[in-house]
C-alpha cells in the first residue's frame, strides 16, 4: 500500500454510494489530500479547500473537483493534513473509547 500512496499527488474517492471509509485517515498517514463525494460519511473527515475537496456524486462534478486541484500549487493541503492526521493516533482512538466507557 505504502508504495501507492508514495507515488500519488491525491486520493479520490469516488463513490455513488457508501457509508464510510478508512481510505481517508489512511491517505492522511502518507500526508495526501482527497478528494470525495458527498456520500454517507465520506465528507465527514474531508474539510473542503483544507485536506481535500469535496464533490456532489456525480461525474462532471467529480472532474470539476479534480480539475481544481491540478491547478493548485504543490502540498497546499500538507499543514491542514498533518494537523488532522493527529486525529487518527491509537492514543487519540483509545482516549475517545474510554471516555465512551465512562
């Protein structure tokens, strides 16, 4: 997987239906923006022009978002990434589950 990520600019996720995905915290650990659709949870840990872009479901809209992209300069989403990417550490995880349990 690592091999993947390293050699891409950007994730896409384009989904027309789903839930949720673990692709999105896991681009983040490679400190690579996405881009996805606005379906189930996926928009959920994407903030919009900050770790990614977010798209409406369907193709031209998806393109418009990707277009977008290509035309911003290199690593514009690298600070917002790192900083979200602190979200997703076992200790933030185990910290959260506990205070459920509570």
């Amino acid at each position: 997987m690592k091999y993947y990520f390293s050699a891409s600019d950007v994730v896409i996720q384009p989904y027309r239906n789903a839930t949720q995905s673990g692709i999105t915290p896991l681009s983040y650990f490679y400190h690579k923006p996405t881009i996805v659709t606005q379906v189930g949870g996926l928009a959920k840990f994407v903030k919009h022009g900050q770790t990614g872009l977010i798209a409406e479901p369907d193709v031209n809209a998806l393109c418009e978002q990707i277009e977008h992209f290509a035309e911003l300069p290199e690593n514009t989403f690298q600070e917002e990434i790192i900083a979200a990417k602190k979200n997703f550490t076992w200790d933030n995880i185990t910290q959260t589950i506990l205070k459920l349990c509570e």
